[in-house]
C-alpha cells in the first residue's frame, strides 16, 4: 500500500494488560512520528524516530510506554499495564525529512482500557 | 515545554461567511505546517510555511506565518459545508525536531 498502515484499527483490553500497536510507514520514510489523541484534543506528541533511533521521546507519559524502530521501518508503540486513562486514539505519522517536510498519518489505532 | 494554543477552539459560520483561526507559539518556529482532520478521520496535510512575513494561497484558503515566526493564522473566503472539520497548525521548534500540534479549531458550516 502507500500509505502509512496502523493496526488493529481498533483494540480492546483490560486494565492492567500489556498492549502493542503496530505502524507501517510509507517506504524510504526516514521520520516516524507516534501521536496520541483524545477526544475534541489535537494529537500530542509522544515520540520520534529518525531512521532506528529514537531522537525524542520526550512525550512518552512514564515508563508504561515503549517504542522500538529496530529495521528503521515498522514501528511498535507498547504499553505496559495500561490504565483506563490511555484510552485514545494513537496516531502514527511518517515523513521524508525531519519535520520539514509533509507528515503522512495512519487511520489511527483505537484504544480502549475497560 | 513548547505549547502551541489556537483560537478560537470552535467556530460556527452559515456558508458563504469568511473563516480564521490563529495559531501562537511559545517559543521560535522553524517552519509551520497546517492540516486538516475531518470527523473521524485522521490528519491531513494542508501546506507548511518556512519564511517570517510568508504568506501563501491555495483556492479559497490564505495562510500567513508571523514576522517573529511565532504564530500563524489560516484565512478561508466564502466557506462551503465541504470546509467542516478541525484545523490544525503544528510547529516545529528551531531547537528540536519533534512536530508539535497546537490545540485546533473546529469549524461547522451550515448550508
């Protein structure tokens, strides 16, 4: 496909659970961007890797929340004994450049703590 | 950290009436971009702006960076009920390469 791929779409779970999201970005892509979004909010940064590095991630909320880039492609965004309050939807952005240059996002993935 | 704030948070228009939303950095912006994210979609991009004073058109809509490179407004003409959604500007500081969002503004145009 050649657009930027998050599964699920949507997800369950209960609280307490380990949860991974999953993001293909568009290919040759060297920036993936990882987005959390709540409702009537804009989408709030979390991290950001160039390549397979993680350059900032300063927006990951505490230490429940993990991202890992190992091939410089697919990107997996883990959350560990998830709370009700990560319920949101999680975005994933991919662009050439650093910021420079357009930022293509996934549908998202839906997640739901019960 | 840096904040990105828009105003105003949501705006109500019949078609036909004129549009804005203004964007205001914290801190210096490199570039800025703008998008567009309609009801249960996801963001879509719109146009980005690098030079201070720049000013740029596409169709009905007029986008402008500030001279101090800390703001931004998005002007739409004569808005039709395609224009609904939430709008987005997202900054990229000058001392770092993260893009960060600002609050948006959710525009509704009745017919």
């Amino acid at each position: 496909g050649a657009g930027v791929s998050q599964t699920p779409s949507n997800k369950v779970t209960e609280k307490g659970k380990y949860v991974e999201l999953r993001c293909d970005p568009i290919s040759g892509h060297t920036a993936l961007y990882w987005y959390r979004q709540s409702l009537g909010q804009g989408p709030e940064f979390l991290i950001y890797f160039q390549g397979t590095g993680a350059a900032d991630d300063s927006g990951l909320p505490n230490d429940r929340f993990f991202a890992v880039r190992p091939e410089g492609s697919v990107s997996t965004l883990k959350i560990q004994r998830t709370e009700r309050g990560d319920s949101a939807v999680y975005l994933c952005a991919s662009s050439l450049g650093t910021g420079t240059t357009e930022a293509f996002f996934g549908q998202g993935t839906r997640l739901t703590v019960v | 950290g840096q904040q990105v704030m828009q105003i105003p948070q949501y705006q109500h228009v019949q078609e036909g009436e004129d549009f804005t939303t203004y964007c205001n950095s914290s801190t210096t912006l490199s570039n800025i971009q703008w998008y567009k994210q309609r009801p249960g979609g996801h963001p879509v991009f719109l146009i980005q702006l690098v030079k201070s004073g720049e000013v740029k058109k596409q169709k009905r809509l007029t986008f402008q960076f500030g001279e101090a490179k800390k703001n931004s407004s998005l002007h739409i003409t004569a808005t039709q009920t395609t224009d609904v959604g939430t709008y987005f500007c997202a900054g990229l500081d000058t001392g770092f390469q993260k893009l960060v969002f600002g609050t948006g503004t959710r525009l509704l145009v009745s017919p």
